[in-house]
C-alpha cells in the first residue's frame, strides 16, 4: 500500500562533496538547509546580509557584492534606538553606526572572494510581495518595524521576478562562469500575505525560476516546495505556528536534497562528523567516571583524524 506521494527526482551533477564550496542566499529556508550544511561541517556561506524574502532583495545585495560598492553613512537609518539598512535584515543592525557599516561592508567584500571560489550557489525565493518605501521609491529588503503606512505593498510580476533573477545569475557569472547555480522556492506559507495572496506569490516565483532555467546551463531548480506540499501533506510536518517546517519536514527534506546532490563519496564522512557530534553533545551521568573518559578519548581521536583529512573542519 502506498501512503505518499513520491515526486522523481534526477540525480544531479556536479555532485557536493567536501572539496565543494557552498553559498547559500533567499529565505530562512537557505538558514534551515545551511544548517544542515553546518552540521556535516562542509565549507559553507550562509546570508551574509540575513535573511532575504525576495528576489529583487537578492539582486541588490548580490549587485553591491559582486560590483565592489559600499555603503556610507547615508545609506543608514536610525529607528527604534538602533541603526538599519533597508537591504539587510535587522540582525545586522546595531546601536553602533560604525558597527553596522563595517558589518555592511565586510560581508559585501567576504560574498564577492566566496562567489569567486564558490562550487554551488543556492538561492531560495521566499516571496513575490515587497514593500515600496514611499518617500524614496525604493524597495526594501526589510521594514525594520517601521509603520506599514510608510510602504505601499506590491506583487511581482513573473516577468518582474524573472528579470531580478537573470541578473542575479548574470552577477554571478561575471565573477564565476561555472558555478552550478541551484534555485528553489521556500516551503514556508508567507500567511500574514494572505492565504490566497501567498499562492500568487509562490505561483509567480515558480513560473519565473522555470522560464529561466529554460534559458540557462548550469542551472537546476530543487522542488522543496512541492515536496513539503506534496510530499509531506500533513499537520505532523509543521512547526507550532503550522506555518514553517518541522524540524522533521526539513531533515526529510535534506534527506532528498542529499539523494541528488551530495557524493557518494562525502556519505561516509558525513555519518563519521554525526558521530563526532552527537559525542559532542552527550551529557553524561558520571562525567568523571573512566568509561565516560575513554569514550571522551575515543571522540578527540575521531576529530583529530578527521581535521587531519579535512583542517577546514572545526568542532568547537
């Protein structure tokens, strides 16, 4: 009997092992699969500027990046006794001007050398709503809790949400013409859009990635998306706010993102670091007794052979 509905998928090349170099942008869900990234400590990059709900927000941060600009002081604003940039998310504003700026400008100067170098770059697309800042006629990556009243909302278009990303790709390349690039649209349900509201938004984003995909090489799409909707078509796979993944729901999801991306290869080690950490994180009951000692030794030998193999890798 068969109780789910299975969506094919293709194995993909160039496979992710652990010589790979990995840049993730877009929405949390880039933070829940760079995550997973972390925890199999590959060499990893995830959104330097925070999270990033839209596409035209992942095309400015990428244009400032890959063009060498900067931010001044005039791109700075002071809300909430805090200072922000309206193309980043508030976990880079700071109370401290040159705080903020100095964060600014050394995560544009580190995306440019990790695009450079970069084996994959992931972008995942949260929305195609954005907010319009009125008094400069600019759109904005994040409001910063600035009253809605100063914004006028609006819906990309397809061709609006195609364009941001051709760009982007064409950034991308200009700094390196063979990363793969892979794009997929974030599972998560942008509720306070509006139910109906969100479905355009994810109907726009899906529709833009796939006109280009058609037009590109060294371009895949990854259906996350589908696979939380119809994959995992129950309330037991979300969170407590039934709107973002369960822990479960993303774990599956990496699980079928490994299937087709990561090496054959790189599996032996991943299962080598989950046994490193989950050392790592065991508490035990006599933490001075000389079992728990030994498994301790047994633990750093493990890390170090691995460190050995691979002295990117950092357990602390």
């Amino acid at each position: 009997m068969n109780l789910q509905t299975k969506i094919p998928l293709e194995s993909k090349d160039p496979k992710i092992d652990y010589g790979s170099e990995i840049v993730l942008l877009g929405s949390c869900f880039s933070e829940n699969i760079g995550s997973k990234f972390g925890y199999f400590k590959f060499k990893k990059e995830t959104n330097p500027f925070g999270i990033l709900f839209h596409p035209k927000a992942i095309e400015t941060f990428l244009w400032m990046a890959t063009q060498g600009e900067q931010y001044t002081e005039t791109d700075l604003f002071y809300s909430n006794e805090q200072w922000h940039c309206f193309d980043a998310h508030s976990s880079l504003s700071n109370a401290n001007k040159n705080s903020v700026l100095s964060g600014l400008n050394q995560a544009l100067y580190d995306t440019r050398e990790k695009i450079k170098s970069a084996t994959h770059i992931c972008i995942t697309l949260g929305t195609a709503w954005v907010y319009r800042l009125k008094s400069l006629d600019m759109i904005v990556a994040n409001c910063h809790k600035i009253p809605q009243r100063e914004f006028q909302k609006q819906l990309l278009s397809i061709d609006e949400s195609k364009q941001c990303l051709q760009n982007c790709i064409h950034m991308i390349r200009g700094l390196n013409p063979s990363a793969e690039i892979i794009c997929t649209v974030s599972p998560v349900r942008h509720s306070k859009d509006g139910f109906i509201e969100n479905n355009r938004s994810k109907a726009h984003l899906i529709a833009s990635v796939h006109q280009i995909i058609e037009e590109h090489k060294n371009l895949s799409y990854f259906p996350s998306y589908e696979i939380m909707m119809d994959e995992l078509r129950d309330y037991r796979f979300y969170d407590t706010d039934m709107i973002h993944p369960s822990a479960l729901a993303v774990a599956y999801i990496w699980e079928r993102f490994s299937e087709i991306w990561i090496a054959p290869r790189a599996m032996q080690t991943m299962r080598e670091v989950e046994e490193i950490n989950k050392g790592i994180a065991h508490r035990p009951f006599n933490p001075n007794s000389e079992q728990h000692l030994l498994f301790l030794k047994r633990i750093a030998s493990k890390k170090h052979q691995l460190q050995q193999a691979y002295p990117f890798m950092s357990f602390e």
